[in-house]
C-alpha cells in the first residue's frame, strides 16, 4: 500500500531537504543581504575617500592605494561590489528573459563581464599595494 | 448549432491599468521599488568606470589624467553626480530593505515614513558629497 509519502512524490530525504526542483534554497537571498550589509561601511568608506581624490593625479591616488588600509579595504570594496552585482544582474535578467537559450546567454555573459572586471580591479589593487 | 461562434473580444492587458489612459495611480512604494532596481543596474555599469580608474593607476601619469578629466567634464559631473545619487539611494533603500526582513516597519505608514526618509537621506547626501568634492578640490 502506498504511503503519505509516496502519494507526494517525494522521498524522505527530498523532503528532509526541503530544496524542492530547483535544487538549492536560500543561498541566493541569504548571499545578497550579506553582501548589501557588508557594502554598508564599504561604500560609505569609498564615497569618503574619493571626495578627496576629485582632480587629484596619478601619484596622490597612487600612494594612497598604496597604504595597507586603502588596499584592504579597497579589495574588500571590489569582492562585495561585484558579488552583490553578480547576484542583482541575475534576478534582472531571470525576470525578463524569459526564452531558455538567451537567458542562458545573457547570464553567462553578464556574469562573464562581471568577473573580468573584477579580476581586473583587483590585480590593479594588489600590483599598486604589493610592487610598484 | 450551425451560427459561427461570435469573433472573441481580446482579453484585455495590463497596459490598459497604466497612465495617463488607464485607472492605475502611480504610488510612492512602486517608484521606489522600481527605481531601487534601475539605480542598481546603473550602479553596475558605474563599475566599468571604477575598474578603468583604477587601471589607469597602472599607466601613464597623462593615462590617469585622462580619466580624471572625463570625471570633470561636463558629461562626467552629471553621469557622477546621478552616480552618486544612485549610491545613496540603493544604499538607504537596501537598509529600508534589511529593516523590512528583519520583520519591522512592514505597516503601511511606516513603509512610506521609511520611503520619504531614503528620498531625503539620498538627496542630501548627494549634495553634501559634491559640496565636499569642490571644498576639497
């Protein structure tokens, strides 16, 4: 005889898991607020320092960039900016791409961008910080 | 049974809820909401200027200023000033968000208190940050 279970098509441990077909659950949610709280002191840092950098050259970026706190902060800043961006830039186009294919391709793209960009601020980081 | 079935009217679509035509009544919660997600796609392109700042630091001294002085050109000052005022808007706007998962602040007065205090928070704010910018400069 079939049980309460079996009626509903999913087995004990499915159920236990409770992440239904889609396969995962709130990691998404849960990864965007944390990363919106962590950009709170973030960005306020930032806006902070780049009043001060309004005209400045080269060299007076250059050696700010260069002290162990704007660097951390600044690698810091990059990994929660485009983190939380990755995660924004998903929802955006899962609500309006509806086709498969171009969804598929615009995530993939989107994505791709989102982390070439960062790699490319943050090795600029690292090289200010770390050579010359 | 022999009479053709009467031509269907179409069944009518959202558009028809919205203004200036139709009965809908732009509301303070919708805008926010709408810009919320409209600063934060901007914010992102934003970020193709951030990382070509900071690559400039990598080049030339005159390939820095050539960033710096696209920033203080016309065009610039106003993509950096919306730019500023989007970050203080999704900024205020992503706590009134962490407030409401917390549980609070979900009735309707105090949705829109919180509203008109992210409108006021990100229009100041912007104009302290320029204020600042052109002090410092």
């Amino acid at each position: 005889m079939a049980s309460q279970s079996d009626k509903r098509l999913v087995g004990p441990l499915g159920r236990a898991r409770g992440l239904g077909s889609a396969k995962q659950g709130l990691h998404h949610w849960w990864a965007q607020r944390v990363s919106s709280v962590a950009l709170v002191p973030l960005t306020l840092w930032f806006v902070f320092s780049a009043i001060h950098f309004h005209g400045a050259d080269q060299a007076t970026v250059h050696d700010w960039l260069r002290r162990p706190a704007s660097a951390i902060m600044m690698s810091l800043l990059i990994v929660a900016t485009f983190y939380h961006l990755a995660l924004g830039v998903q929802v955006v186009i899962e609500d309006y791409v509806h086709r498969e294919g171009v969804k598929l391709t615009s995530l993939l793209l989107a994505k791709g961008l989102i982390v070439l960009l960062a790699a490319a601020a943050l090795f600029t980081v690292l090289r200010v910080a770390v050579g010359g | 049974m022999a009479e053709a079935a009467p031509p269907r009217r179409p069944r009518p679509l959202s558009p028809f809820l919205f203004p200036p035509t139709g009965t809908y009544r732009w509301q303070m919660t919708s805008s926010l909401s709408i810009l919320h997600r409209a600063t934060g796609v901007a914010l992102g392109v934003g970020t193709l200027l951030l990382t070509w700042w900071l690559l400039a630091l990598l080049g030339e001294p005159s390939d820095f200023a050539a960033v710096q002085d696209f920033i203080g050109s016309p065009i610039g000052l106003v993509l950096m000033v919306g730019w500023t005022f989007a970050l203080f808007f999704h900024l205020g706007n992503g706590i009134r968000h962490l407030v409401w998962d917390t549980g609070h602040a979900l009735t309707l007065p105090n949705v829109y208190r919180g509203g008109w205090m992210v409108i006021i928070f990100s229009i100041v704010l912007t104009v302290a940050t320029w204020v600042a910018a052109f002090s410092f400069a």
